[in-house]
C-alpha cells in the first residue's frame, strides 16, 4: 500500500467541515477579544456581540471558512497520514493498518504539517478575521487612532469572502493575502505537535488493549484534550496572528511579528499575549473533538470497518 491514500484527505475533508460548524461561534468572540477593542472579558464579548449583532454576529465570515477549512483540514490529514506512511516505508518497515506512531515520526509529521498549513491556511485564515471584525462606522474610531470621515449608514467594507479577497490584492497586492504568514507559522509548527501528539498517545491510553481499534468515545474525549492543548499553548502567537491579518482595515499599524509584540506589550503588558486563552481553550476543546471523530468516523465509513479504528 502506498504512502498517498486518498481516504484521509476526504475524512479529512469531512472532520473539517465539522468543526467549523461547532467552533465558528467562541472562533468570532476570541478574535474579537483579540484584535477588536471595547471588550472587557469572555463573558461580556459574547454578550455585547448579541445585543449589537444578535445571533447572527457570531457566525460571521463563516461561510468562507465552511467552505475552505473543510479543503484546508483533508490536507493537514491527508499529509500527516501520508508523511508518517512515507517515513515508514523510507525505514522499510512492513505497514500495518495504519502508519507506525514513534515519537520521532510523529513530530516530523506534525511540523510538515505547521509548514503546509500556512501556505495554504495564511489567506483563508486573514479573510475570516477580516470579515469577523469588520463592523459598522461606530466602531470604526475605536480601530484606528485616526478614523477617516465616512457616511453616518456606510456600508461593511467587505460585502462577502470574494469582494474581501479581491480588495486585498488590490489595495495589498497578492502578499497581502499572506500577512502574519510569519506568525502563523510560529504558532502551527509547535501548534500542531501538541495537536498530534497528544491525541494519538491519548487515543492509545485510554482505549482498552483488547479493543482493536478506538471508540467513538475514546477518539471524542483524546480530541477534545488535544484540542484544548494545542490551542490554549498557541494563544501568545495567535494573539500575534490575528493582529497582524486585522491590521490592514483601516490603518497599517504593525512593521512585523516584533512590531506587533513590541507595540502590543508596551500598550497593554504581558497580559495582551493571553487575551482569549480562555475561549482558545475552551473552543478547542468541542472544535478538535468534531474535527477528529468526524475523520474517525468517516474513515471507518470509506474503509468499511466495522469499528472506528486508528488510520
């Protein structure tokens, strides 16, 4: 058996679109929390996004990403499967039902994957947060120290993910689609070996020896943990990310990654590199558990096995 299996890029596929489902809504209040102004804590964001925006204002910009992430995570899958099967096969080791899980190779997959991931996550990641944060002129002047005069009932800046795009690469050229691509890679690299790692020893924890392959429980629970980790460790960069791909609305503010940490942490303290730890944690927690039971389950379903079982 090869080391490409088509299999995963479409459970993959499947997983993503799941997860954006369940974690759009806590998605929309930790970037406001970390790129917007005017909120105070978790609590009063989600409450504030209701009374301006009701409902609808949490799943904002998530066509988009219902779209594209679900592509975005059959790669990060299919890649990781598929380097982890490769190495094993550079090693001349005999595959199994699925690829070994040493240490080493599960490491090197994950940082194949923090690479790829940014080349393509970088412009779908920056139209979301643009289309997240983008709100009415009265909070415009809270964005930017000099906000420019605009009509009283003017109009959001972007009017969907396409007019988001090519205005962009207009006003940016095609490198603007890849602002805070720097970031993004410090926080994926590590990000997504604290993804990995953790729900394959965890999956292998807690499922029974005797049971050959995880249940459904099982593979939820270890998700879910692995979510939760790799996120609330990532919420420094990401606080880093998000306000680099904001800045750009309305005034360029930001030089780099070392700009963005040297103007953030003399304006607000050490405290702005946590804002959103909270919801990053608790949002990676159902987001990853749908991601990976959604991957499991569908894998069994392409396989046709008769239980969920590890790739």
């Amino acid at each position: 058996m090869g080391s490409f299996q088509l299999e995963d890029f479409v459970a993959g596929w499947i997983g993503g679109a799941a997860s954006v489902v369940v974690g759009h809504p806590l998605d929309t209040v930790k970037t406001r929390l970390q790129a917007g102004t005017g909120y105070g804590n978790t609590l009063n964001c989600i409450l504030t996004v209701y009374r301006r925006e009701s409902v609808f204002g949490f799943f904002k910009g998530m066509s988009f990403p219902l779209a594209s992430i679900a592509v975005y995570n059959s790669v990060v899958f299919g890649v990781f499967r598929s380097t982890q099967r490769l190495l094993s096969r550079l090693r001349g080791e005999e595959l199994g039902a699925g690829p070994a899980r040493s240490l080493g190779d599960l490491v090197l997959a994950s940082m194949v994957v923090g690479v790829v991931s940014v080349g393509l996550g970088g412009p779908v990641d920056l139209v979301k947060i643009r289309l997240q944060l983008q709100t009415h002129p009265s909070r415009e002047a809270s964005l930017c120290s000099k906000p420019r005069a605009v009509a009283p009932r003017e109009q959001p800046l972007y009017q969907g993910p396409v007019h988001c795009i090519t205005t962009i690469v207009r006003t940016e050229g095609l490198a603007g689609l890849y602002r805070g691509a720097s970031a993004m890679l410090l926080r994926d690299v590590p990000g997504y070996c604290l993804y990995f790692i953790p729900y394959e020893f965890l999956n292998e924890w807690i499922t029974p020896e005797a049971c050959t392959g995880p249940s459904p429980c099982a593979v939820w629970l270890a998700g879910g943990i692995a979510g939760a980790i790799s996120w609330g460790t990532a919420t420094p960069m990401d606080v880093v990310k998000s306000r680099l791909q904001a800045d750009g609305v309305y005034l360029n503010k930001y030089k780099g990654v070392l700009d963005c940490i040297s103007q953030s942490y003399q304006k607000e303290g050490l405290k702005v590199f946590f804002r959103g730890i909270t919801v990053n944690a608790v949002r990676g927690f159902p987001t990853s558990a749908a991601m990976f039971l959604g991957y499991e389950l569908s894998l069994q379903a392409l396989r046709g096995d008769h239980a969920v079982a590890a790739p």
